[in-house]
C-alpha cells in the first residue's frame, strides 16, 4: 500500500483466474474506502483486455443506432449525454454506453466486454457481501454495466453524489492510458474539504474505489482539442452502478454529516 497524497491510497492489485486479487483482504480494502479515502486498485486488467474491450464496443456503437429516446433500463443502449441533471443541477457531456442486456448481447462484444465485467462484478460482490448476477430485475436494484468514453476537447460530469446505499462503493475502471491515449480529465472527490483529484494517478488498468456518497465529478478534456462526437480518442472508462432505476433518487442536498463522521481519515496510513 502506498498513500499518493492525503487521502489518496494505491493498493496493488492483480487478475488470477477471472478473479481480481488485492495485496490486502477485501474487508482491509472496504475499511480504506470507508474511513474514507480514495483506494486505487493497481494494474488489474491487461492492455489487451480493455483494448478489446474499448474496440467491441466502438464496432457495436456504429451498429447500433443512437438511443434518443428515455432510458428504458433493459436494453444495450448508448447517448450522448449532454444536458444538467434534473435533481443534483449536474452539468454533463460524454457517451455512455449502457449494457442493461449484457448477457444477450451478440458475440463477439459480449465476451470482450464480459471479459472487464464479469471479474469487476465478482469484485464488487466480494467487497459488499452481494451475489448479484447480471440482469434485471423489476422493483429491485440491479446491475447497469457501462462504458463511458469522454471525448477530447470539453467533455465532463459536474460534481454530484449518489445515495450510500445499496451501492456502498463505487468502482470506476480506467480503459485507456493517461498521456498516451488522453491527456486531460479524470475523477475528482472532495473528503472533509480536501480535493482529491485522481487525474495522473489512475493508470491504464486501474480501478478507483470510492464510498458512494462522496461528492465527485469528471475534471474536462482539454478545450485546447477540437470536440468532436465521432473522434474515439479521449478518456475510456467501466462502471458498474447497481441501483433500481425506478426507485427514489439522490436528494438535492449533499450528504451532510462528514466532519463528524471522519474520526480516523485524519491520521494519515503509513506508506509502505
Ligand atoms: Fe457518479
């Protein structure tokens, strides 16, 4: 483990027969995240996985035609998104491409894109004490597969939050490389009022963790590039949301509360 600034804490990782692997117990990894801090998970996933992964579903997104309708939750879909959230007042501009169906997407997408989410849900499930398998489920949360690509030149998502529950920890799983595929743009968190921002921190085949709650955003791709829709290049990233789509959304006020529940992120972890 190694902290990279306060707050901030690399944790080696690895991939072992489909399952990721981290140098400290999962229960250690989810007391890091909860104390809180920001846990990155170190060099999980081989550049050749997440390549495919990236190229499966740039192939598919031109097959299938741009979502410009509402969200339905149960399809493959994929929008440009590019308005202010209705609730939280969130700026965004990127493209998601969401894989509500992911188990009946067509080969080959399905396995190069499984081959990323299959080990983060097996993660995810480690981490939170779940058992969840894709799919969805009515009146239920469940999975919500993503890959979002952030475009050169002005792309972003304005600080927001979601509920704590029954995400716990959000995981976010960078596709590409930092100042070689895109040069600008990454997570920002802010804990007890310090800003934590993960951009040059968070390489090709590394994962943030996050507590849930936690107030954070998508720094911009430099305006200094033209913007354009139809350039992949640009930031590459996978989540994994688990929620019920039609159940209640995040208030509008920021989760109050954390200078008193912060007791022990002040002292800093040892580096090792
Ligand atoms: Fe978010």
């Amino acid at each position: 483990m190694k902290e990279l600034s306060k707050y901030l804490i690399a944790v080696d990782g690895g991939l072992k027969n489909g399952e990721i692997t981290t140098e400290v117990p999962y229960e250690e990894v989810m007391r890091l995240v909860n104390e809180p801090n920001i846990v990155i998970v170190k060099n999980i996933f081989p550049e050749e996985t997440l390549k495919n992964a990236i190229d499966a579903t740039l192939e598919w997104s031109k097959k299938v035609p741009l979502n410009e309708e509402q969200d339905d939750f149960v399809s493959n879909s994929h929008k440009r998104r590019l308005h202010i959230a209705k609730i939280q007042q969130a700026p965004q501009l990127f493209h998601d491409h969401t894989f509500d169906n992911l188990l009946n997407l067509e080969e080959p997408y399905k396995s190069a894109i499984l081959a990323i989410f299959d080990p983060i849900r097996k993660f995810w499930n480690g981490l939170t004490g779940n058992s969840e398998e894709f799919g969805h489920k009515k009146g239920q949360p469940y999975l919500h597969p993503q890959i979002t690509h952030y475009p050169m030149g002005g792309s972003f998502f304005g600080r927001h939050w979601h509920p704590l529950n029954p995400q716990k920890v959000g995981l976010i799983t960078a596709l590409n490389k930092y100042g070689r595929d895109y040069h600008s743009g990454g997570t920002g968190y802010v804990i007890n009022d310090t800003i934590i921002e993960t951009e040059g921190f968070q390489d090709i085949g590394d994962m943030i963790l996050f507590r849930y709650d936690l107030p954070h955003w998508v720094s911009p791709s430099s305006f200094a590039d033209r913007f354009s829709w139809d350039d992949p290049r640009g930031r590459w990233v996978a989540i994994l949301p688990f929620y019920d789509p039609w159940g209640t959304p995040a208030e509008k006020d920021e989760p109050q509360g954390w200078k008193t529940q912060i007791t022990t992120a002040t002292k800093a972890p040892a580096a090792v």
